[in-house]
C-alpha cells in the first residue's frame, strides 16, 4: 500500500488451528495473497510448538535457520517485512516452563514473564520488526477484578519487558482486548499511567475496544501520544453489558456458546453494520501523522483470502489508499 | 508497461449458510465477489450465458450489474461463455438438425446483453463430449464448422466475436483437428481461444498452437494443470473432468507447478502483437480442499511478479530488435 500510512497484514487468521498452517507452500500462497492485496509487511501472532513454524520464534529459526533465512522465505513472495508480533504471556505454551499457566497480574509470575519475553525479543529484533504487541493481563472472568494496585502489578512487568525491548531499539504495545481484565477506559488509562510512557504504549485495536465500549476514535484523539501501533478490524457487535465476565467468555462469548449466542464478533473493514468507525479513525489517524503501523486483521472471521482482499478493496476504494 | 486487460472466468464458490455455493447465492455475496476481484486489479469479467438472468434480477439488468463492475474499477464484462457440454436430442453441435435451436439460443443470449458496454468475446465449446460424438470424421468437423460460422455471422452483428474454446474431452481436441476446423471455419467469423491447461491435457503445446494461430486468436483462459492425458480419460462417459479415474483434479492456478510454461506464452504474446484481454480461470479450484479466493490471489500475484517480468523482458527484446 503507498501511503503515508504505514501498512502491514496480520497472518493470525490463517493459523486457525494447532495442526494447520504448517506446510511452507501453504505459507507462501498466504504471503502472495497478502501480498497480491497490496501488503508487503506482515505481522506474527505467537503459538507454541513444532507446527507453529511461522509464530513461535524458536521453531521459525529450527525451519529457516537463522533470522536472515526467514527474511528470505518472505522474500520469495514479495513480502519484505515484519513490522509486529503478537504474544501473550497468558497463553499456556510448550516453550514456556511446559505449559506453565502464569500472568501478569500475580507478582510471583514476573520474574517468569520477563525471561519469557528474550525469545521475541530477539527475534524481532533480529529480523527488524518494530513492536512487540502484547496481551498485558488475562481475561477478567479468571481472577478477582483489578483494584489499582493490581493494575500496578501488571504494570510493573511491562515495564520490565519494555527496558528489554527499547535497549533491543523496538517498542513494547499493550494490546487491550475486550474480554482482558483490564476492561473499562478508566482501568486501561490506570494500565497505561502506570507504565512509562518511553518504553511503554498502546496497541489499539478499533473492533476489541469497540466491543468492550470505549470508542476507538475518541480515545486515540485523548490519547496519541501513547498510542504506537494499531490493529484495524470491525465489529457488528459490542459487549451488551457483562458478557465478558461470563464463565469461559473465550467460547460462552465469543464464540456463541451461550447469552446471545453470537459465534462470530470480528469482521473484515466495509463489513455491513460494521460499528466502528474506520474512515473517522483513519482520518484522526493521518490528523496525527501516526508514525507506527496500521496492521489489519481478519481475525476469527472466516476465508482468509476473501477477507484479505475485502480489506484490500476497502483500503484501496473506501480509504483511497493506492495499491502500488 | 504492465499489462492491464486481466479479466477473470466467472467460477468462484464461496462458504454460505446453505454450504459452498457461487456468489450468485445472493447480491451480498455477489458484491462481496466483485470486490474481492477489484481489489486484486482484475478490469474485464467474463462469465456465463446461464448467469446472466440471475445478475439481471440481481442488478436491476444485466447492465446494471455491469455499472456494479464498473464502480468497482472494472472497465466492462469482456466475454460470455456459451456451451452444449452434453450432446442431447435438443442441442448437439455436431448434429446439423439442432443447429437452429442453437443459432436461437444464441440470439437469445445476444438479446441479454444488450445495452452493455461492449462484450467482446462470445466463447463457446464447439462440441459436445467426444464419447457423445465420436466417431470424429472430417464430417463431423464440417459440420461443427458450420453451426459456428453460422454463429459468428449473428454474433458479429452484435458487435461480438464468436472464438472457440477447445476441451479436452469435447469432439475436437487434437492438433490436427484443431487445425482442420479453424480451416473449415471463415477466418472471418470464427476465431480461436486458447484454454492453457484443456490443450496442454489434450497433448497439444498452447503455446506453439497460438504462434501457428495468433491471427484467430482472441483470448486465453490462463489455468495451469499438472497432467497431461495418457490413459485416454478424453473419452470416459459421461464426464472425463470429474469422473476420469487416474486424474481427480486436472485443473490448477499458475504458479503451482504445473506443466504450462507461461512466460513463455506471455513472450509470445507481446512478441506476436496481440492486444486483447487476458483472462485468468480457476475450475474446480475447490477439489482438495482449494479455495477460490486464494487461488485468485496466487494467480494475480504470478501475474504480477513472474508474468510482469516475462512481458517486460520480451519486450525489451522487441525494441532491441527494432
């Protein structure tokens, strides 16, 4: 995409599944599509295990070598970079103490969670990326709520992680989500006050922070100067009140397993009754001269191709912005 | 420069709530279609004769679904697809005494396109199943020659040119009839389109058929395939594309492996001075587990990058020459 925007495309939807997504040549026609839609920069979300040979830092090196031998793989479809990976700490893995469950929100995790992050760390440094996009606290419905020393708790290990990440030169992105426990405006702005703002931001993604009620547009115009990447996607819905404290809100929520029985929240840009307000927030977006990068996500939606190429023509026909 | 005519073939199936169906499924899914065509830079859409009623009550008119294409940076519909794939008691294009049925249904498929922008290409299969339709005689050829001269003549007066895609299964498949029949048929009425994968099947090298008839030629259905017919799966009844035993999926995008050498063809083309459309066509791009969408999107970046370079290099071999 040529813009003054910088634009990037998240590979999460292909990688649907432990076992899928696995082949090289199935990657490659995933990296020409995004690439044939006018993105020549990718972003990685984090798994776990041998299959996860294009998210798990480890296992991308064990398939291509070394950080220049994954560039190359890229290459080969015309895709020349990565500007973001995603990882949550919350998420159990192989590779981090055998499928240890810890989180940010219990002091006695935190030593744990920073050794966890050097893997990214080092990959993303070493194959230039720019952000290190994090979960930065689990969802509310697995522990008490956060009061604000909880909040500085959580605090506290991203700061730690964020000296990491800014003495590797990259930046260190909270990602709110709509089921996280840190749910409202008032506690994200808590999350973010209790981190520093030189190594520490925001990772703002307009559908997640629709769905959980704060708007994405009023809230980057309060807030951009601690807002340093973006994940761009719709919704048709928002959270009508406490859906996200239901037991297993991952399915009882977000996938339709009960209350209203919504099965799919997220949506490619243009979706019909679509609730964010993309061109606005893009507009506030190029208001700012928003330096980092712009990366749209067809997350939990369906064919990833399709919905890479209706982003695209959203991109190219809705925002004006030039393929090549 | 790139080349910019890039149409598509009007195959696609995408998941619906009644399982994978066309687009035609509904005018969102149809929208949602056409979009994802424009945003990979496709300009013509070619399609077929039975779709057009239903984009018709879709769009308010078969132009009105061609302004759709147009707002979404399409320059027109390029070309529709006619066919009499099975030979029945109706229509057999190698029986003379269903020729003016045909002739009718063709005029009745003019009819629809009226007030479009300039359809350019009225394709057809001229012929039935070969198993329908052997033995294959010269006869038989001459016949078939003139049901499409008769053809050409109608769609000629509609602005349109009739060209003829040659199965691999159908009546006419080999070089030599491939031959005899553009030679049974008026250079002025019937012309050629060249199917990459249905002649690389049939055993027939499409690139060296379009050098020896780049002057009938009026476009290509760029698909790849990963094999050529050895077990004469050309004459299984009653359908050799889905039923052939020995080969379950003969179609493929480019840049899969396949045996067609594109950039070659690509050369040939800039070198040859043809200046029509070029059209990219997934069949039953689902077998396997395939998706449409991302077939498209693999095509266009072949187009993009390795096709782009062939054009480019070809072309800077023409002015070298000059």
């Amino acid at each position: 995409m040529r813009d003054t925007l910088r634009w990037a495309y998240a590979l999460n939807q292909w990688n649907v599944r432990l076992d899928v997504f696995v082949r090289h040549e199935e990657q490659q026609r995933a990296l020409k599509t995004v690439s044939a839609c006018g993105f020549d920069t990718i972003e990685l979300a984090s798994g776990t295990g041998r299959w996860d040979n294009i998210s798990r830092p480890e296992v991308i090196l064990a398939n291509h070598g070394s950080h220049e031998g994954f560039l190359d793989f890229l290459r080969r479809a015309k895709v020349q970079g990565v500007s973001s990976i995603f990882w949550d700490p919350q998420a159990p893995t192989e590779e981090e103490e055998g499928y240890a469950f810890r989180s940010t929100a219990n002091p006695g995790d935190s030593d744990a969670i920073v050794e966890w992050a050097e893997p990214f760390v080092d990959f993303l440094a070493g194959v230039g990326g720019e952000q290190l996009v994090v979960r930065p606290v689990g969802s509310a419905w697995m522990s008490p709520p956060l009061d604000p020393d909880g909040i500085k708790v959580v605090g506290d290990v991203w700061n730690r992680i964020g000296e990491l990440t800014s003495a590797a030169g990259l930046g260190l992105a909270l990602h709110y989500d709509c089921l996280g426990a840190v749910h409202t405006q008032e506690e994200l702005v808590g999350l973010l006050d209790a981190t520093d703002p030189a190594t520490v931001g925001l990772a703002l993604d307009t559908a997640e922070f629709t769905i959980g009620g704060i708007d994405p547009v009023a809230f980057y115009r309060e807030h951009a100067d601690r807002v340093t990447h973006v994940h761009l996607k719709d919704t048709r819905y928002a959270d009508a009140g406490e859906e996200y404290r239901m037991p297993g809100a991952e399915s009882t929520m977000l996938k339709g397993g009960a209350g209203r029985r919504i099965e799919r929240w997220f949506y490619e840009l243009g979706t019909e009754g679509g609730l964010v307000d993309v061109t606005g927030f893009v507009a506030a977006l190029r208001e700012r001269d928003f330096p980092g990068w712009v990366v749209v996500e067809s997350d939990h939606g369906g064919n990833p191709a399709e919905l890479a190429m209706l982003n695209s023509w959203y991109l190219q026909r809705e925002l004006g912005v030039p393929k090549s | 420069m790139a080349w910019t005519k890039w149409s598509y073939m009007d195959h696609w199936v995408t998941e619906t709530p009644q399982g994978p169906q066309p687009p035609s499924f509904n005018r969102a899914y149809m929208d949602r279609y056409v979009k994802q065509l424009s945003a990979l830079g496709f300009t013509g859409f070619d399609t077929f004769f039975f779709y057009l009623p239903l984009y018709a009550g879709m769009y308010g008119g078969v132009p009105g679904f061609e302004r759709f294409l147009q707002d979404n940076g399409f320059e027109k519909i390029t070309g529709i697809f006619s066919a009499y794939p099975s030979a029945t008691r109706y229509t057999a294009p190698h029986v003379r005494e269903t020729h003016d049925r045909i002739v009718a249904d063709c005029t009745n498929t003019l009819r629809m396109c009226e007030g479009l922008t300039g359809v350019e290409n009225f394709i057809v299969m001229p012929t039935s199943t070969y198993h329908q339709s052997e033995p294959v005689t010269d006869d038989t050829i001459k016949v078939v020659a003139d049901l499409w001269n008769r053809v050409g003549r109608l769609t000629l007066e509609h602005g349109m040119t009739t060209t003829c895609h040659f199965e691999f299964w159908g009546a006419i498949r080999t070089r030599e009839q491939v031959d005899t029949f553009l030679e049974y048929t008026d250079p002025e009425l019937v012309h050629f389109f060249c199917d990459t994968a249905q002649h690389t099947i049939a055993g027939v090298d499409p690139v060296q058929l379009f050098r020896d008839h780049s002057d009938r030629c009026t476009g290509f259905h760029f698909k790849d395939t990963k094999n050529v017919d050895e077990h004469e799966a050309y004459r299984t009844p009653p359908d050799p594309e889905l039923m052939a035993p020995e080969v379950t999926r003969w179609f493929y995008e480019m840049g899969e492996g396949g045996l067609v050498d594109f950039p070659a063809l690509m050369k040939e083309i800039v070198a040859s001075g043809y200046d029509g459309w070029l059209t990219v066509e997934h069949d039953k791009a689902e077998l396997g587990g395939g998706s449409y969408a991302e077939a498209t999107a693999v095509a266009k970046w072949y187009i993009d990058n390795v096709l782009a370079e062939a054009e480019a290099e070809a072309r800077a071999e023409l002015e070298a020459a000059r």
